[in-house]
C-alpha cells in the first residue's frame, strides 16, 4: 500500500501534464492483504487497466485519506454528477423543462423534480428562468438531468431563484475560490455591504444587492479577482469600501 | 394392443408417476437419476476457464465537490435574504457533522416555542381530534372522566346491548 502513495507523494505539488503515468507493479504474492485500500482519483486523472494516468494539466492535490485530483483552470463546464449548477430555462415541452448549463448538450429537468410538485400541482416555472439544481445523470453517453430536490424530496436552496440581480459568467477556477471553505474573497466581500450571492458550479454567478450601483460594483469585483494577488485584491476592496460608505 | 403386452410399451409412457406405483425403490432411483442426466445433458455451459474479476481498487470521481469540500452555493451577507441565510448554517453545519466523526453534535433549530409549550398543545390537539371522532355515548363517558380530578374507579356500565323479549 505504502508504493501506492509513495508514487503519488513524490509529485504532490509539482506540474503535471497529460500522459504521465502512475503505474504500480503489485507482486501477486501478497493476495488479499495489499489490495484492500482504495484510491479516489479526482478530476484530471483516469484509470486505465491498472495504471493511473493524467488527463489534465496542473498540479498534483491531495486529501486525506486518499483523494488525489488536478488543480486546473479552465473556462468551459463539462457536466458532472451531484454537482449544484445555475441554469436558464430554454424551452417547455411536455413534462420537462429544457435548462441551459453551458455544457455541450442542454440538461432536461423534470416538472415533478421540484418540492411538493405532483401531477395536478405544477411548478411556477416560466422560460428564461434561473434555476439552481443538481444533476442526478451526466456522463458523456447520455443527456444530463437536473432535479431540484433532494433524495429526501426537500428542497434545500434549490428551484428557481431570484427576480432582479445580474447572472455573469466566469472561470471554473474562480468558482471553487468562491466555495472553498474559508474564501478569502468572500470574507473580504462580505465587509462592504449586504448582498445575495448563488454560485453555480458551471461558471454562473448571481447578484443582488439593494441598488443597481452596488450589484454592479459587486459583479466588477470579482470579475477582477480573477487575475489579482490576494494583496491587490484587499487594496482594491478597501478603497470601495471607502469609496462608497 | 392387447395382445402385446408390456412389453410394447414406450420408455415415455414407463416413466410416467402413475406406472411407476407398482415398482420398487431401487428402480425408482435409477429412473429418476436417468431422467436428471438427461435434463442436465442438455442444459447449455460456457466451456471457458474461470476468471476471478479483479477487484478495483482505484475509484476515479468526476466532480471537484468532494475533493475541495466546497460549500453550498447560495449565500447571502448581512442579513440581505434570511432564508437564505438559515439555509447556509443548515447546510454548512450538516456537512461539518458528517466531517466530525465524534458522537452526535446535534445543533438545536432556533424554535419560536418551546417544547413544553409544544407538548401541552399536542396533548390537547390528540384530546380534541378524540372527541370529534367519538360516537356520541363515548363522548359523555370522556367528558365525564375528565371532570373526575381524584382519578377514582370508574363504574363501566355494561354497554346496551340488544335484549330479547323471553315470553
């Protein structure tokens, strides 16, 4: 077990590039006693026979116990499994909605898949909507489905969101910023005034704040954060600060 | 047909239950090992060695959610959208308890009543719904239970039943 994570160690942290290769050569002695640990490949590494390969550029993370994936930047969103996305209600036809999530197909959502939705009670929703759901399928073979509940059939923050704000876009690397546990740029954002904010995984940002000014000031903001130190970022959230108390 | 005797009689028609009453048991036991050869004969096998599947042990995940621990995405700053609010520390502190693998820390909802207050409303709720669905003789008997504080022993009068007229 130890050659395991011995082979991924050496390259925590370092730049990898498609096509490097971790393979282990397990001497089939051992029987039941090496094989008994498993190891989680994120995103950016694949499986392959017995090897894992790399998929993706970047850098080499790890989490305990045995989660590996690839920290990479990119700006377009491939559909994955029991991830919470933003979408935009295209069409209406029969019993699904047909939502855009900036993926490669449009996702279909259920009219049932929302909270007390039943046959004869209909959900409120009209095309040109915003709504945050979760997929339930999306691999490569099939279209994906959202559904705006959970498996308990609670809604949880789910369903069609917000009349007024301001929906953009930005990169996926921004998003996980955004959602990881202790966000600087939220803890800096939160300081300047009072806001909603719903991040979608596939690059949607929304926005509403009390006025027009700020919404937009909000949404130049972390438009900007992108591509700034952590340092430039603070000085830039202090003099807005200033400037609009 | 007569004439020929058993002997005449086809292997089918021998095997069949009601011309076997009269054999013995060792020969019932050969034509039921014979009739299972040949029922297992022509059942269909793949004629190929055994191969163990191998177990996988690399697990490969397409999602960065569980790799980053990313929180839940609705937020709301200052008090901007309460429920929005009310969800993020129900969602935040429920996936920390599924981190924390101490015994339960079960974070109490803010209540607007408190639970005494709850359970003196249920009781009278469950005491009301009684009534309404009570026949009209038990009705009285409840209302007449209710006013007897001591708790003494209630006298059950035998319930009227129909009585035949003895002539």
């Amino acid at each position: 077990m130890d050659t395991i994570h011995a082979c991924f160690k050496e390259k925590i942290g370092e730049v990898l590039l498609p096509g490097d290769v971790f393979s282990f050569r397990l001497s089939e002695s051992g029987d039941g006693s090496i094989k008994t640990e498993k190891i989680i490949c994120g995103p950016g590494l694949r499986r392959n026979g017995e090897e894992v390969q790399v998929c993706k550029s970047g850098i080499l993370r790890h989490k305990q116990p045995n989660m590996y994936w690839i920290d990479s930047q990119q700006r377009r969103y491939v559909p994955a499994k029991g991830e919470s996305v933003i979408g935009i209600v295209t069409a209406k036809s029969g019993d699904i909605f047909k939502v855009d999530v900036g993926g490669s197909e449009q996702a279909s959502l259920s009219y049932l898949a929302f909270e007390g939705a039943t046959k004869r009670n209909r959900p409120n929703v009209q095309v040109g909507d915003l709504v945050y759901g979760q997929f339930t399928i999306a691999n490569k073979d099939m279209e994906p489905e959202l559904v705006c509940i959970d498996s308990c059939g609670r809604a949880n923050g789910m369903g069609v969101f917000g009349a007024d704000g301001l929906l953009f876009k930005v990169s996926l690397g921004l998003v996980r910023r955004l959602l990881a546990p202790q966000s600087e740029i939220i803890k800096d954002l939160e300081k300047i005034f009072p806001f909603e904010l719903v991040v979608g995984m596939n690059g949607r940002v929304w926005v509403k704040a009390k006025t027009v000014q700020q919404t937009l000031i909000v949404t130049n903001l972390l438009e900007t954060c992108e591509n700034m130190t952590s340092q430039q970022r603070q000085t830039l959230f202090k003099r807005v600060a200033e400037g609009s108390l | 047909m007569a004439k020929d005797g058993a002997a005449k009689l086809s292997k089918n028609l021998l095997r069949m239950k009601f011309m076997q009453r009269g054999l013995d048991a060792e020969l019932k036991k050969q034509l039921d090992e014979e009739e299972k050869r040949i029922i297992s004969d022509e059942h269909w096998f793949l004629d190929l060695p055994e191969l163990k599947a191998k177990e996988n042990y690399i697990i490969e995940e397409r999602s960065y959610a569980p790799c980053e621990d990313l929180v839940f995405g609705r937020m709301s700053f200052r008090g901007f959208n309460p429920e929005v609010e009310k969800l993020m520390l129900l969602m935040n502190t429920h996936k920390e308890e599924e981190d924390d693998e101490e015994e339960d820390n079960v974070s109490r909802m803010e209540t607007d009543i408190t639970d005494e207050e709850m359970a003196r409303r249920y009781e009278s709720l469950v005491e009301s719904m009684r009534k309404k669905f009570a026949k009209k003789r038990d009705r009285s008997a409840i209302t007449k239970n209710k006013e007897d504080v001591n708790c003494d022993a209630v006298d059950n009068r035998p319930k009227k039943a129909f009585l035949k007229p003895q002539y």
